[in-house]
C-alpha cells in the first residue's frame, strides 16, 4: 500500500476527469424532410468547447456501445444536416449530440429517434 502523494501515484494517470470537469449536456431535436435529416441543439456557453460530436446508432434504441460518429462540428454551429444516412422508406436511426471540451471530456445529450417516412 502507498501513501498518499507517493511518487508511483502520482505517475499513474487519472482514471475519471478531474471533479467539475464534464461538460453540461445540450438538449437535441431533428426532423427529416424526404431523405434530408437536420439536427439541432442548444449551443453550449462554456469557453473550453472543442467541438460538437454528431453520433448515430441503429435501433432498437440508442446504445452508446454501439454508436458511430457521423460528424464534428466546430463551436458557433448549432445544426447539421444530412441526406444519406435514411434513404429507405421506414428506415430508422438514433441520434445524440455530445459537447466535447478542450481536453476531451465529454457529455452526451438526449437521444432522438428520426423515422424515414
């Protein structure tokens, strides 16, 4: 066992971010409109954002295990939009947005569920 402070620990590298350091999550809706998906959210106001990542999932719900990113976008932007993820009439998709700060820590929105009509 070592104490406190031992030189070993400290060279051993955090396990979870450093307390305060997650990002507040944003709050994201879509729509689709033919085969054309647009996502929004609330743009963060925190000054360390590195960019929004744009990540989807196939159903049958939302499973981070399994999620792909589908775009980065850099701070100031607050929608994306994309016409070849649902091509296939009754085709289905999950969507989150996660607010990634300067040094990576991230935290994932609400999921939203976008049918092809």
């Amino acid at each position: 066992k070592y104490a406190a402070g031992a030189p070993l620990l400290l060279s051993l590298p955090a396990v979870t971010p450093a307390r305060g350091s997650t990002p507040p999550a944003t709050v994201l809706s879509g729509s689709i409109s033919g085969d054309t998906i647009t996502l929004g959210w609330i743009a963060p106001t925190i000054p360390n954002l590195k960019h929004i990542s744009i990540r989807a999932c196939d159903p049958p719900r939302y499973n981070s295990a399994f999620e792909s990113v589908i775009a980065t976008i850099p701070p100031g932007t607050n929608t994306y939009t994309n016409n070849t993820l649902l091509t296939v009439p009754g085709a289905i998709k999950f969507f989150k947005a996660y607010v990634v700060t300067l040094d990576d820590n991230e935290k994932g929105s609400n999921s939203v569920k976008i049918t092809h009509a």
